[in-house]
C-alpha cells in the first residue's frame, strides 16, 4: 500500500494540472458527503419575505424566488449531481467494457450482435431515449441514471473492443495460454487490466459528460423534480429570472456546473498516470 | 525409439475473402450471378506440408526468411492454433486432434513451450517478474500455498540466474538481458520436454548473447529438453543446433545435420543465406544473390518449383515440374530438381 | 594521413539530455570525421551514444537535448550555429538520413512514387510535370524491378526490402554528398539485408558519397566499411581502418565485442559475454566509462583527463593502457 501512495504523491506532484484537479475533486467530494452538515440553511425551507434577494453576506448566493438560500442548494446538489454521473458512468463502463472486451476477443457472431446492439443504442439521441424510459418505466432519478448508462455504452464498448483487438495477439498473452490459462482467464487476467489505463482517460471525460446529461434531462423535466435541488433544474428555473435581472439564481448552479466537468476533463491524465504501472519510474 | 515430436505432413491454408470482393456470402452470391466473375476464393499455404521430427534431448534449427511460415508452424507446435490437416504427434499421442482452444487443459500443455522474441512483448506490463513465472506455475501445476509459490518461483531465478531481488519489478525496470532471464524462467519453470525458442537472443545487445545462450545450453541439459530454435541469425544455430531445416514459402527446402547444411548445401536457397552471412574473416563465401522478393503464397502453382524465378540457378525444368526431396545421404535432404543425391518417390536418377 | 577536407566533422561533443530522473550525459569528447567517397561505420551497442550523435549531425535533436561542446562541421557549414531554415535546405540535398523500420517511415497513405516526388520538388529538383519521370528514374537507380508499376504503389504493398529501397531512393534524389543510414537492415532477412547493403555500397562508390553506417552489427561493419568508429556508453572509444582494428584491437571493449559475436566456426566456448552494464550515464563517472567492466583497470584509468592517442596512422584508442 505504500507503494501506492509514493506513487499517487509523484503523480500528484508531477504535473500541477493534476494537482489542481485533484484538490477541485477532492473539495467536491468532500461537499458530497458532507453537504447536509455543511449548509448553513435548509436547503428546502422556503421563506417568503426573503424571495429574490441578491447575493450577500447571510446569503452569498442570494436566494432564489421561493426565498431558499441558493448556497446551500448548490451544496446540497453536489451529492445528487455526483450519484447519478458516478452510478451512470459505473454502469456504463462495466456493462460496455465487458460486452466490448468479448466482441473484441471471440470475434464472429459475438462481435456481431455486440455492434448491432451498440449500433441501435448510437441511433437514439439522449433525450429521446430518456423521454421513452420515463414513459415506459416512471419518472424517476432511478430511470434517468439507467437511460444515461445506456446511452454512453456503446463509447466503452468500442475502446474496449479495440483495445483488446490489439492485445489478443500479443505474446505475451499467446504466453500466458501456454500457462495453461482458459480463453476467458486470457481475457479477464491478462487482456482487460492492460486496457484500463487508457479507458480511465475515456471515464473521466465521460463524467463530465454525464453530469451535464443528468442536468440536462432534468432541465427539461426528466427526472429530478423540484423542489429537489439539482444543478440542472436550478438552471433551468433560474433561466426564466435571468431577464428581469435576477441573475444569480441561474449563474452559481452553472458555475458549480462547469466546475465540476472542469474537473473531470482535468483528471483524466492523472487517473491514467495513477494505474498504469509503467508510469512508475 | 519413439521421436519426442513427429510431424507429419502439416498444412495451414487459410482460405482469403473473394477477389476484390467481400467474404460476404449474399454479396458473393451476387456477384456471380450478375457478372462473368469466377467464384473462386484464394487460399493461402501458409505451410504446406511439413514433415520433421526432432527426438529427446536433440536441438533443431529452424531457418527461414519472414513469410516462409516458420511463425505459423510454431504456432501449431505449440497448439495455440489448429492445423488445416496433417498429425502432429508428441510422445506418440496425436495432439493435432485436440482443438487449440481446448489445449490449456491438457497434461501435454506442460511439455510443449515457448520463450518468444521480444521479451518487451512477450511480458504483461502490469505483471512482477513474480507474477509472470508464477503464473504456469498456478495454471499448470495447480500451487496455490502462497509460501509454495515463492520457494518455487525463486528456485527457477536461481536456475536462470535471475537475481532475487528483481523478482518484484515490473518489465520497464528491467534490462534486455534480465526481461530475457524472466521469460526464460517462465517458460522452464514447468520443465516441459520441448522447449520452442523463437528467436531468444535476436533482441538482445552482444555483450548478453553469448551468456543467455549458454545459459539456454545449460539449462537443456540440466533438465533433459529438446529445442527447436528459430532463428535468422545463421552463426548463432550453427553453434547450438544438431540439425537444421531450412524452410521457404510454407515447405521445407533443406534439412540436415548442421555441419552439412552449413558446409555443403545442396538447395540454391540455403546457399544464398549462407553466403549472405556476414563474414569478418578471410575466405569469405562468394556472395549469391537473389533477384526480386519471393512469390506468393497464395495459390501457390503445385507442379512448379516456388524458388523458381529467384533462383540463381533457374530452368525450364523447374516452372514445369515440382522439385523432388533427393537425399544427399542418410541425414541430408534438399528438395531441388539439381541436388545431387538419390531422389525419393520419382524413381528417376538426378544429377 | 588523409589531407583532404572531410565531408562530416564532429569534434569533441557533448550532448546532454534534461530528464525527470536527473542531466544524461549522453556524449562527451566525440569526434570523427567522414571523407567523399568513403564508408564509416559507427558501431556501438545500445545506450552508446550513435544514434545521438546522427541526429545531432543533422540538426534533428530532440528539444530535451542540449550541445553543451563541441563543433559539427558538414561540408562546411557550421551545423550547431546555423538556423533552422538553412538546415532545412541542408537536409535532403547535401545530407540524408535512412532510417531503421522503413515501412513505419514511410507515409503509408501515399504512393511511394510521390513521397519520392515529394522530396524532388521540395529541393527544386523537378516540376510538377516532370516529378513523374524524375521518381521512376530514381526508382530505377535502386534497382526496383517494375519501376512505373511500383511508382503507384502503397507501402503496405511491398516488402520490408523494397520499402527500404524507397527510402534509399528518397535519400539520394537530390544526390548529397553525405548519407548517414541508422542501422537500415535491422529488422530484415539476412539476403535481403545483404542486398541493402550492396545497394548502399554501390551507390556510394558511383557517386563518390560519404557513407556513415550506425550499427550494432560489427560483422556487417567489417564487410563494408573503410573505417569504424567504436561507441561505448557516449565515448568514441576506438577509431582505425577496418583491417586493421579486426587485425589488431586496441581497446579492451573492442576486443570483449569482438569475442562476444558469434562467428560461423568453433563453440560456444568461444564467445564470451561482457561482464557488467552501461553505467548509468545520470551518475558523476570516471574519465573511462568503461572502467568498472575492465580486468585491465587500474588507478591510472581514473586520472583525467583522458583523451585519444594515435598509435599508429589513423588509427585512434582513447584508453590508459592499451592492449
């Protein structure tokens, strides 16, 4: 384990970028779990004498038009933000990668029916898609997690189709089955930990992605409803207030927003540099 | 006495996707029935009927340019792949028959492996020099006690002079010479009888050869192996090899002990690598030049010779007719319509 | 003694590399010369420092590099004080560089004929109208057999011998005076490499060229070089004409090699690896680099400074006590 930290400390302080994004991610998570100790307001408590009130010092980002302080929203919603792009992206990325892993590796009809499936996922736009889950199944956050899933599927399943399409000739797994390993061990043991490190640049930049994805559905009302408080559908509230001058209702959301996406791209690199052994000097 | 390894009349034809079409079946269908185009698919012989043996304890070269099937006849030896047709016969038992996929289950698993090329390739990234050696002995021996493995894994880097300390890297921390220790433990670690070594040292500086060969001398005798060894480097399978064949385009050509295939041979072929070797000393072999590359494999014409046409001694003889095995003597073959020696199924006379 | 002007001068170099792990020296004190018409092989293992020291001829070292000594003198130009407009004119028509992996050098989604057409009208040496011509021609001068079929042809078609002769013809279009090929025949069958190199061997003599051969293959120096040049951890070691260095060799690494390489007769007893590695060239080092693997080593060895002593015409040993 020791080694391990060495190598995150090197990895940390090698490139500054890396470092920024680290700690950028680190305060978000931090928020995540600790939002509800660290709100200074009820983020659900309505106050009507204190509706639209501009940003200052009781209320930094001012409040929002049913009087709730927007700080504290914008907190509390990382918690949510980040479950729905983490549970997304997991699923995405395990139930891609594997599908990908064996089109990649047996070829033939598994290939086949593992394209055609990916082919007709690449056919649908996100919010059709969402749109028809929530009318088949409910609007639920549940519901929403599982169209954004399914929708960047087929991203994993083509790196990681490709990526052990290099690799399965390798020697050194033509190597490892003279080891006596089974062709679903080669896979699993040899072929699939080698093809993390550049899948952890794809999964970084796909967070971003579904974080914006998740906001997006619930901007236009899939999924998260008020009053919950989401990044996304305190945009998408906030938008109607931006015109008669009441900016920060729609601003801090989408700053919070950026900022976490932001984050994400950044780390990409790191994450790679973290697993791949051979950044080790 | 039973060869360790007999093979026998060992093809691998593939067959390639239509000309300029696809392998598409319905597009095929097509294709032929709308145009004047002949169905007609290419294959291609990659080794076309390859015959040898190699006995207990022997080392046998095998030598040929990139294309004349040498991969692919290691491939199948080792049963990563499956022969077209032809028997490949090991300790008596036809091992040709189990599918390769199936082969990781075998008890003959253990007999038959190979140190490969590369050693930068042939060593998963992310696995300790540990892990690599330890890997055949988890899958093939079934040790599972940790203490076990490591007694055993450290018994094989002292046989193969691997010092312990780098048991716990990783391939990129190691030198050419030691990522070869690691692949050659590796592939020792189970003691299988045939030992495949396909090009060991060809990666290698100089100055680690001679140390890694003999180390490769060593170890066949410590523990009773035969070798069959790939290699381009002539001078390197004339100091290691008892026998040598000399493969062109998919066929053997010339196969004999190493002292005549290296001070007489009979194939114009053999000739040509010979006298390409670079020489420091004086008498230097008169250099015989090849004209052009080789031809294809694909479809290649049976009643013709396929050296014909880079060969410095070509004939008419040689488009019309394939070229005979003469047996030169007991141990010495050449397929060639001019080697001088005793042609075997013709019933005719060469000279 | 040689009185002629060299075509390439290299004179006491240092090279350096910043890294993450610390300054390489990657060489010091090098020099060598190269004349028209003749044939020097740099030979040296890996980590020695030869392919370093092409680059840096050429101008095409990588921006972690530094020339921190020395002088580059090619065809009198001043190669390490000169812009990078005037190399750029200087490549291609008074030196050029082939390469080891000629197909991975090769734009593999353009016909050979106009890479080869490419380089032609880039130094002014054709038209558009005449590149065709001029391409096959050169074709022709590397003895590619159906020169205005293969014009049209893609790398991925042909062989690793044939792509090589592309790269040779691309070399020597614009006829420089100087060629510097990095181990060209690593990597191909040894009858194809024997033919490379009789090409190379050739062309050279026709066109009085100036050869540097970089290679690990000692052998392969011997049997076409007029001179070679002995590389070992960033140091020339070793410099004589090639009778005489294989009649006779000074430097105890030159011998170790030279017993190290297999050759066609005797045992395996007979060859003898060489004891030790490189040194780690991040570390301070002694004046020879070569001491720690040396029986001949002794306290003398680590009094710099160390330079190279002519023991006899031409020939060159930068060592303390040679053999």
């Amino acid at each position: 384990m020791n080694e391990f930290f060495k190598h995150l400390k090197y990895v940390l302080t090698e490139n500054p970028v890396t470092l920024i994004a680290g700690g950028l991610f680190m305060t978000l998570v931090v928020i995540a779990v600790f939002g509800p100790v660290l709100v200074p307001y009820d983020p659900l408590a309505s106050n009507a004498a204190l509706t639209l009130k501009p940003p200052s010092w009781e209320h930094w980002f001012g409040t929002d038009q049913l009087g709730r302080d927007v700080f504290s929203r914008v907190l509390i919603a990382t918690r949510l933000d980040l479950a729905i792009a983490v549970s997304a992206v997991a699923i995405s990325f395990i139930v891609g990668s594997v599908l990908g892993s064996l089109a990649g590796f047996f070829g033939g009809w598994t290939d086949r029916i593992v394209g055609r499936l990916t082919d007709t996922i690449m056919a649908f736009p996100l919010f059709v898609l969402a749109m028809g889950i929530v009318a088949a199944m409910g609007n639920t956050v549940e519901n929403i997690v599982y169209a954004t899933a399914i929708i960047n599927l087929p991203f994993y399943a083509r790196v990681a189709r490709t990526e052990v399409n290099v690799r399965r000739n390798a020697d050194f797994v033509l190597a490892a089955r003279l080891a006596g390993n089974s062709s679903l061990r080669l896979l699993a043991t040899q072929i699939y930990p080698n093809m993390l490190p550049p899948m952890m640049v794809q999964i970084s930049l796909n967070m971003g992605w579904a974080i914006l994805n998740a906001a997006g559905l619930s901007f236009i009302g899939l999924g998260v409803r008020p009053p919950t408080a989401e990044w996304g559908i305190m945009v998408a509230e906030g938008a109607g207030y931006i015109v008669s001058g009441e900016w920060w209702l729609a601003l801090f959301p989408g700053a919070a927003l950026m900022l976490a996406v932001f984050c994400f791209n950044l780390l990409g690199d790191g994450l790679r540099d973290l697993i791949d052994p051979r950044r080790r000097t | 006495m039973t060869a360790l390894l007999d093979v026998r009349d060992i093809r691998k034809l593939y067959a390639l996707a239509g000309q300029g079409g696809s392998g598409n079946p319905l597009l095929r269908w097509v294709r032929t029935r709308l145009t004047s185009a002949v169905d007609h698919t290419p294959v291609l012989h990659a080794v076309d009927g390859v015959s040898f043996s190699i006995d207990g304890g022997e080392s046998l070269g095998l030598v040929g340019e990139s294309g004349c099937g040498k991969s692919t006849l290691v491939g199948m030896l080792a049963r990563l792949s499956d022969p077209t047709s032809g028997d490949i016969l090991f300790a008596g038992q036809n091992i040709g028959t189990v599918p390769s996929k199936q082969f990781h289950a075998r008890p003959e698993r253990t007999d038959i492996q190979i140190v490969f090329q590369d050693p930068h390739e042939s060593l998963n990234p992310r696995f300790t020099a540990f892990d690599t050696i330890a890997e055949p002995l988890r899958g093939l021996q079934g040790i599972t006690d940790a203490a076990e493995l490591r007694r055993k894994v450290e018994e094989v880097a002292v046989q193969v002079d691997l010092p312990l300390q780098l048991l716990s890297r990783f391939p990129h921390q190691m030198s050419g010479g030691q990522k070869a220790r690691v692949n050659i433990g590796r592939a020792v670690a189970v003691s299988p009888k045939l030992l495949i070594l396909d090009e060991p040292t060809s990666a290698l500086d100089v100055s680690v050869q001679a140390v890694i060969l003999k180390l490769l001398v060593r170890l066949k005798q410590e523990l009773g192996m035969s070798y069959l060894f790939v290699s381009h480097d002539l001078n390197v399978v004339r100091l290691l090899c008892d026998r040598v064949i000399v493969m062109y385009l998919g066929q053997i050509v010339e196969s004999g002990t190493a002292e005549e295939i290296f001070t007489r041979p009979q194939h114009p072929y053999t000739r040509a690598l010979i006298s390409a070797i670079p020489n420091t000393g004086p008498g230097a072999v008169e250099r015989v030049r090849l004209s052009g590359d080789p031809k294809s494999p694909i479809d290649p014409d049976p009643n013709a010779c396929r050296f014909h046409g880079r060969c410095p001694k070509g004939e008419d003889l040689c488009a019309r007719a394939a070229p005979p095995k003469v047996m030169v003597n007991a141990t010495h073959y050449a397929v060639c319509h001019f080697a001088e020696g005793t042609a075997q199924d013709s019933g005719a006379e060469n000279d | 003694m040689d009185k002629r002007i060299p075509v390439l001068r290299v004179e006491d170099l240092d090279v350096e590399f910043r890294t993450r792990s610390g300054i390489v020296r990657a060489l010091q004190n090098v020099s060598f010369e190269v004349h028209r018409g003749e044939m020097v092989g740099i030979v040296g293992e890996s980590g020695s420092g030869k392919s370093v020291s092409a680059m840096t001829a050429m101008g095409i070292l990588d921006p972690a590099g530094q020339v921190t000594k020395g002088a580059i003198t090619l065809g009198g130009l001043d190669v390490l004080n000169a812009s990078e407009s005037t190399l750029q004119e200087m490549r291609g028509r008074e030196v050029s560089m082939i390469f080891q992996s000629p197909r991975t050098a090769l734009n593999p989604i353009r016909t050979v004929g106009k890479q080869i057409a490419d380089v032609l009208r880039r130094h002014g040496s054709a038209t558009r109208q005449t590149a065709r011509e001029m391409a096959i021609k050169a074709l022709m001068s590397v003895r590619i057999p159906d020169p205005e079929r293969r014009h049209d042809a893609y790398p991925f078609e042909l062989s690793g011998g044939m792509c090589q002769r592309i790269m040779i013809a691309m070399a020597l279009s614009c006829r420089p005076e100087l060629l510097i090929a990095d181990e060209p025949t690593t990597g191909l069958d040894v009858t194809t490499q024997a033919a490379i190199m009789d090409l190379i061997k050739e062309l050279a003599v026709e066109r009085n060229m100036a050869t540097v051969l970089i290679t690990h293959d000692l052998a392969m120096a011997a049997d076409y070089c007029d001179r070679i040049v002995v590389m070992h951890a960033g140091h020339v070691i070793e410099s004589a004409p090639t009778a005489e260095l294989f009649a006779a060799p000074k430097h105890p690494y030159t011998a170790k090699l030279m017993k190290a390489t297999p050759r066609g007769e005797g045992s395996l007893d007979d060859i003898d690896s060489i004891a030790g590695s490189l040194p780690d060239l991040r570390t301070e080092l002694p004046p020879c680099r070569f001491s720690a693997r040396c029986e001949r080593h002794e306290d003398i060895c680590d009094t710099p400074p160390l330079a190279a002593q002519e023991l006899s015409p031409g020939h060159f040993v930068t060592c303390r006590r040679p053999l």
